[in-house]
C-alpha cells in the first residue's frame, strides 16, 4: 500500500524531507525493491520532478513506455522546464515512440542546460537524431509515431485516401515491438477497409479518379477509385505480408491450443485475438499472403521488395512445387535492384536452405560486397559453411582476416561484375 502522504511544510524542511525520500528511492531501486520505491516515490511525485525520473525508470524497466513518457511530461511541469535530466530523460522516452521532433527539442534544450557539462546521454541521442533527420532529407518521417487509436484514427477518418498515413501507420502496428498479434488484427482491418469493393467513405469530389482504360473523346471516363495501380499494390503488398505474419503466429497458437491445460485453453478460447486468428487454418493465410503478393507486383512489377516478400511466402509453404518460383521471384527482386542488399541475402539463405552450393555462395558474396552488406554476419557465417562444403575450407572466414586476404575480395568483385 502507498504510505500515507503527510502535510509538508513549505521551505528547507520539505526539501530535505523531498531528499530523504529520493535517497530512500534510490537505495530500494538498487536493491531491485521497485514497488516498495514506487510507492514512496508516489509521496512526493506532485512536487518533485526527480521522484518522476525515478518512477519513469521503474515504467522503462517494465516496458511501460507510455507511462514512464507521462511521468517525465509532469517532471517537466513541476520544473519548469529547467531541468536537464527531465528533458534528456524525456526525449529519449520520446524516441522510444518515435515522437522524433519533440525529442530532438527536449535533448537540444537538455544540452543547453547542461552547458559545458556535457551529458553523454544527451548528446549521443541527439546526434543520433540529427543524423536520422539529415539522412531523410532534413525532416522527420510524418507517421512514425502513430501506434495508438485514439492518435491515428481520426487521421484516417479524416484523410481516408492517404495511402501514405495508412501505410505507415500499419508498418508501426505491425513492428515485433508493437504489442502482440492484436496490433496485427488492428492493421489488418485498415488494410481490409481500404481494398475492400466500398470505399471507406466517398470520394470527394476534387479527388483525381484515373480510368480503367483510355477514353476516346466524348466518352464517359469510368472511375477506377480512389487509388491508382501503385497505391494498390503497395496496400496489397502491405496486407500478404501481413497475412504472412499471422500464418507465423498462427502455428504456435494452434499447437498451444491442442497440448495446453485446461486453464490456459479456457483463456485463450476467450481471446478474441486468438480467436480471429485461428478462425482460418495456418496454410490459408499463406495463400491468402501469396495471392496478394501477386497481385500486387502484377500492379507494379518495379517494387523490389514486393517481390522478395513473394519469395519468402512461397519459401513458407516448404514444398517442392513452390521452390523454383521461390527462387524466381527474389531473383527477380535483386534483377530489379543489384543494390538491394536484403534480397541478395534473402536469395543466398533459400538456396542455402536446398543445398545449392554454388548459387548460394554467389548471392552472399554479392550481398557482402555492397557496402549496406559488408557487416552482415550471417553472410560470413554461410559462406564459411558454403565454401567447407565445396572442399575450400577457411575461405569465407570472416573478410579481414589474413587467411581470407584479398583473394574473396577479387573472387567478389569478379562476380559483381559479372
């Protein structure tokens, strides 16, 4: 239970007391005692503002990120915004939701505070963000930070043909740090409401509508929608790999079900998660992924990555039927784009995965050759494997090591330019 907050006087004696309790914080946060050092931080947290970085640590250490934010807002209150280790605290907090704008506001105005003591905290985090906002053109991604209903859903509703925001917004949702496959469901039903026949609301009347096919003067355009064929496909390419993850969940899920006590069976049968999930079997959301992936780089057969994510569905279903397609979509992703380090990688792992020497080590040296790849591991790993197998041992040992030397870098280079 929380002590009972006695009356403190104004002056010296309720700072000193304000201390007391502090130190007492922090000697039970050490001690890992944290609800016995919540609940004397909660004693003094209207009025002291490092009670609140204390108690934002707590939230931090159990993942409550959106708690411990709230809690260094009202540090900033009771500071007055003076406080250094608030604003620092409070903009990597900030970070964690990807609010990048105001964290870099709050590490900026933490730094100045600090002035010629410079906290490294602070001053990491702020050139980490000032590098994120130089290397996307000198401004923040817009949507990063939407995760939340109450923050993205009026958006939506207001701007329901911005494919963009939609976009983005299903991205954060479908993070592995987003929560679990509930904030799937909740993509799922924008992806669903956006393809579905209706339209999620009428079209207004100023919006471009494109044809479904060429007009001849004086015929009637016929509305296509709201979306043009590369807005489509990237909602299309968006919801099959996201029907792709809800196949991932959907394994372990039934397995649970079928081998879990009674008890835990009675709580997941209740979960409406769980529950929508496994309304399908596994294997059809696989083919409900596939069938959207199709359509999609048939709407845009230029979205490299639409392609890769194709061959990594048709990797999933593990049959024989599926492998040469497998292999024909990454390859057709890398085709697009030579540069695309993930899909060299992706493409060097299925064949890996089939035992195809040769092709596999190809891939992985052209992944590790592009500068995005060079510090791949997983790459240097397979490739000592690949080369052992072919009767090369120690060759694709990790590059700069001497027995490597530069003969895998020529080896490499003679393939890229091939």
């Amino acid at each position: 239970m929380n002590p009972a907050k006695s009356p403190q006087t104004k002056g010296e004696e309720s700072v000193a007391d304000a201390a007391a309790v502090i130190t007492a914080a922090e000697s039970l946060i050490k001690a890992g005692q944290l609800e016995e050092a919540t609940a004397l931080l909660q004693s003094v947290q209207d009025t002291n503002a490092k009670a609140r970085v204390l108690l934002s640590d707590i939230a931090l250490a159990g993942g409550l990120v959106n708690n411990a934010t709230d809690h260094l807002e009202e540090g900033v209150k009771i500071s007055g915004g003076s406080d250094p280790e608030v604003l620092g605290r409070l903009g990597v907090a900030l970070m964690y939701k990807k609010k990048w704008q105001r964290a870099l506001e709050c590490l900026q105005k933490a730094k100045e505070l600090h002035g010629d003591t410079e906290d490294p905290i602070v001053s990491g985090n702020l050139k980490i963000l000032e590098n994120f906002k130089e290397s996307n053109g000198g401004t923040f991604p817009k949507y990063d930070h939407l995760t939340e209903e109450a923050e993205f859903l009026p958006l939506i509703e207001k701007e329901p043909f911005n494919v963009e925001l939609r976009l983005a917004v299903c991205s954060n949702l479908m993070t592995p740090t987003s929560g679990d496959v509930s904030t799937f469901l909740t993509a799922k039903r924008l992806l669903d409401d956006a393809l579905s026949p209706s339209p999620p609301a009428a079209v207004p009347e100023t919006q471009t509508k494109e044809k479904v096919s060429e007009t001849k003067e004086g015929e009637e355009e016929t509305p296509k929608g709201p979306y043009s064929d590369s807005e489509r496909a990237a909602l299309l390419h968006k919801r099959g790999w996201l029907f792709a993850s809800l196949f991932t969940f959907a394994g372990p899920l039934k397995e649970t079900l079928e081998s879990a006590d009674e008890q835990t069976k009675e709580t997941l049968s209740k979960d409406e998660s769980v529950k929508k999930v496994l309304e399908k079997e596994p294997i059809e959301w696989l083919q409900m992924a596939e069938a959207d992936l199709e359509l999609s780089v048939l709407l845009n057969g230029e979205d490299e990555e639409a392609w890769c994510h194709l061959g990594e569905v048709r990797f999933k279903f593990g049959t024989e039927e599926k492998e040469e397609p497998c292999f024909e979509a990454i390859r057709k992703s890398v085709s697009l784009k030579p540069s695309y380090v993930a899909g060299w990688l992706k493409l060097g792992f299925v064949l890996f995965s089939r035992e195809r020497v040769e092709e596999s080590i190809e891939a992985y040296e052209r992944a590790v050759q592009l500068p995005e790849g060079k510090d791949w591991a997983e790459a240097d790993e397979k490739l000592g494997i690949l080369y052992k197998m072919r009767g090369e041992e120690g060759k694709g040992k990790k590059r700069g090591e001497e027995e490597n030397g530069e003969g895998r870098k020529e080896e490499t280079a003679r393939k890229v330019e091939d």
